[in-house]
C-alpha cells in the first residue's frame, strides 16, 4: 500500500520531481547549478544561507516528509566575503524560492487530495480591519511577503473614522462568513513602516509594511508571495481584493479578482492630469508607479476597498500558488468606468527599503 502511495505521488509531482533520488544525493537545479537532495525540513532552515534556484525539485519521499533538492551553499562556491556581498541584493529571491518550494509540496498535497480549491488560490491575500477586534472594519488589503510581514499601502495606515490598522486577516476568501471561505487566522498590527517618501495628500510612494503580532503558520491557505525585483512586466496582470463591484456599490464579502492589462505610460499619463494635481502634483511617474485596468471599451478596475491590495502575476503555474507581487493598488477614479485605468505603486524600486526592515 505505501509503494503504491509513493507512485502516485511522484506522478503527481512529476513535473518537478525526480523519485530516484535518495538523501544525500547530488542533484542538479533547474539553473543548473549543484544541488544535493536534504529533508524539506532541514531546507527550509538551509536555504536562508543558500544561493537561488529557480524552481524547486522533489527528489524523493522520507516517509511522509518530502526530500528537495537544495542549493549548495553560496559559501562553497564563492567565498564567505562574496557570499556577503550578494547577500542582500538576493535576499528577496532567496526567499521567493523559498516559497516555491513549500508551495511544490503543498500543492502536491492538495493534488493528491484531489481538491485545488478556490479558498486556497491566494494564500498570500490579507484583509486588513480597523477598530475594536468585537467591531472590525475590514477597509484595505495587503500582501503577505514573510512570516511575519505584510505589504500594503501608506494611505491605508490609518483611517480618519477609525484610527490605525490594527488587525490582519487571512487563510479565508469570505469577511462575513469566515470558516466557510478557508481557515481563517487573525493577527494584531504589531508595527506599521511608511516609506519616508510618503507625504500625503500626495499618492507617490503610497507603500507600507505592516508586522504582525506573531508570525504565521504556512498552509495551503496561507503562504508568502514573491516581490517583484524587475522592473519589466509581462502586460497581463491579475488584481484581487473585497473592493465595491461598482461605484457607489456594495462591498463583496467574497474575495474578488480581475484581469487586467498594463496601461502604457501615455495613456496612463493622459487619464491622470489637470484635475489630480493634488495627488499627483507632478504626474504619473513611471519610475514608482504604473496605470492598469480593462482592454479599450472594457469596463475592468479595482475599486474602493481594494487598496493596499496586490497587482501580480502568478508564478510557474496556478499550481504552485505562488505569486508575484508587482503593485501595490493606491488609486483610480470612479470604479467601472470605461478605459479608466487604476494607479499602483510599483514593488520593484522599493525592494532595497522593503528588505531592510523585512529581512535586516
């Protein structure tokens, strides 16, 4: 019986794995680089010190417990002082294979289970809630990047009716009905980073970092995204969030989501100009911010409530749920409304500011 659950197993995984490998073994990476076959367990403590890989591979099972192919450590092929020197540039990437790893193996459960449901599409999703933990109002959203760390925006730091953020929801795609939409897990704001550059009523460098009280348990409803270290992005992108399905709207008590595409910076430029001279008094600036919405005639958005939310890409596949998080929702006009896209804070020139209080 358990020969016959390991077979099915490794042809559920068989686009990433390798089921003739034992412990110990040497394995190669997808980027070609030297790997050697670890429990996942000790991975998930070795890589924090190891050089990236860009996709995870399963060599076999110990048991129950998976054995991954691991990088070999930056030390052994580089030198301490230059292990050093890349050490923050790639910690972002670090991480992010990281994540892909134990999404390899979480997913596998859930292939093997049979059940890829919708609750578990977008682990990395946070409801962020203000006031009393009787009496929450649940306002923005955020992007959980780490364990103990949520990306969202500046302007949903504070709210002039309710005071701070102060809650952070997740593992759940339904507010009013919890338990039914996932595994829900609440935490407390434990500390809120506005970038310095944030200077309201202005919308430039409308990006945050919020830590929560404790850090969270990985699961099939809750695990890290990716942030976004490039500056290009492939055109067709994905935004989700609890925001009013039209202006004026009520607020959806299951988690939304749309497809957009990236606004060249003309067009964005066009859609944003005399009237928005006070959140904008110098224009849209491609540099920190980019324009998203429908195709021409489209009537596709994020909406109010949806700010702080991520604009992303998914990574190697659905699968994998692991995405990428390359904007952040700061802004737009009235929602649902023709070829009128929304603004969002780009990832990619924060990253240098995000890993320093992230991962110091």
């Amino acid at each position: 019986m358990c020969k016959l659950i390991f077979i099915v197993v490794c042809i559920s995984v068989m686009k990433f794995a390798s089921c003739s490998l034992s412990k110990g073994d040497n394995c190669t990476l997808q980027s070609e680089g030297d790997g050697e076959c670890v429990l996942f367990s000790q991975c998930q403590l070795a890589i924090q010190a190891k050089q990236d890989v860009t996709q995870p591979k399963i060599c076999g099972f110990e048991k129950l417990e998976p054995i991954v192919c691991c990088p070999k450590s930056v030390e052994s092929k580089l030198g301490s002082k230059a292990a050093d020197d890349i050490k923050l540039a790639s910690k972002s990437k670090q991480k992010c294979d990281e994540y892909l790893t134990e999404a390899a193996i979480l997913s596998t459960r859930v292939i093997v289970n049979g059940t890829p449901a919708d609750p578990t599409e977008f682990p990395h999703m946070v409801a962020l809630g203000f006031g009393s933990n009787e009496d929450t109002v649940w306002m923005c959203g955020g992007s959980l990047i780490s364990e103990n760390f949520v990306l969202t925006a500046a302007h949903c730091i504070r709210s002039s009716e309710f005071g701070e953020v102060k809650w952070a929801r997740m593992g759940t795609i339904n507010l009013k009905e919890p338990q039914r939409g996932g595994v829900p897990e609440d935490f407390e704001i434990l500390e809120r980073h506005v970038h310095p550059g944030y200077k309201p009523p202005s919308r430039y460098n409308d990006i945050a970092l919020l830590k929560l009280n404790q850090s969270v348990q990985r699961s099939e409803f809750i695990q890290p995204a990716c942030i976004n270290t490039e500056f290009n992005v492939n055109k067709t992108v994905e935004a989700i969030g609890w925001g009013r399905t039209e202006f004026a709207g009520d607020v959806s008590n299951n988690l939304l989501k749309v497809k957009l595409e990236i606004y060249n910076i003309e067009t964005c430029r066009e859609n944003y100009i005399d009237s928005y001279k006070r959140v904008l008094p110098n224009g849209i600036i491609e540099e920190t911010q980019l324009c998203a919405g429908g195709g021409v005639n489209e009537v596709k958005d994020t909406c109010q409530g949806d700010s702080g939310g991520p604009l992303h890409q998914s990574l190697r596949g659905r699968a994998y749920r692991v995405y990428n998080v390359i904007g952040v929702t700061s802004f737009g006009k009235s929602c649902g409304l023709v070829n009128s896209p929304g603004v969002y804070t780009r990832v990619s020139p924060y990253v240098e500011w995000i890993e320093g209080i992230v991962w110091p």
